[in-house]
C-alpha cells in the first residue's frame, strides 16, 4: 500500500507519504512521520516511478496504468468530480538494504492506482 499526498492539517497544507511493504512477515514501513524520505518521485500520463528510502532500507517502485474507470468524488460541497482509477495497472517492486542487497523484487498484475490532483505540487512538496 503506498500514498503520496498533499494533507491539510491544522490549516497547513504538507506533502507527505506513508507507505507498507509486507515481505517474509515483517511490514516495512516508509513514511514522513518516521523520518523517511522520497529520493525519486516521476509522475507520468501512464505510469508512475518512487523511490524511497528510510533508515535501513530503499524502496523502488513502478506502476503501469491500464485502462482505469471513472470513479465519483467529492469537492468541497459535493461528489461532483470526476477521477480516473484503474485496478489492472501492473507494478514492479525492488526492496534492497541500504548496501544495494535486493532483499525483494517482483512484479504482480491487477493494482489499484490512482493520480489526481495538482500532481507537480505534490512533486515539489514532497521532494
């Protein structure tokens, strides 16, 4: 599961993430709130490329769009707005120690993916 987000909190607005990587029973966690950073983030018309890294580990991701529906959502005073989300998108996963060690890496068919918003702020306020 991973989200990359632009969060209002408190009348500020923070880019952020929060991100859980299950392998061989231990959930990995990346994320702003434990010290986490993004070294790479691209966002493209079909796909998506991040890489993150936290403390011990380095996290690289790829997902493909394919196909994808209309989905409802809300505004400020309705569910009057339009977003695309897929769950066919392909995604390919490397998780490495922080040595370049590849620990994990696989690819699997049928994620769900999402980009909406104003994507080059969330760019700038994440990186």
């Amino acid at each position: 599961m991973m989200s990359v987000a632009v969060t209002s909190w408190l009348g500020k607005h923070f880019g952020g993430f929060i991100i859980g990587f299950l392998h061989g029973g231990r959930l990995h966690r990346f994320a702003t709130y434990n010290g986490s950073k993004i070294e790479a983030l691209n966002l493209r018309d079909h796909d998506v490329d991040l890489t993150v890294v936290n403390r011990i580990h380095r996290l690289s991701v790829n997902a493909l769009r394919s196909g994808g529906g209309l989905l409802q959502a809300p505004t400020h005073s309705a569910m009057d707005r339009r977003i695309i989300e897929t769950l066919n998108a392909s995604i390919h996963v490397v998780l490495e120690d922080l040595n370049g060690k590849v620990l994990f890496q696989g690819a699997g068919q049928h994620a769900g993916l999402e980009t909406e918003g104003d994507l080059g702020n969330l760019v700038q306020m994440v990186l």
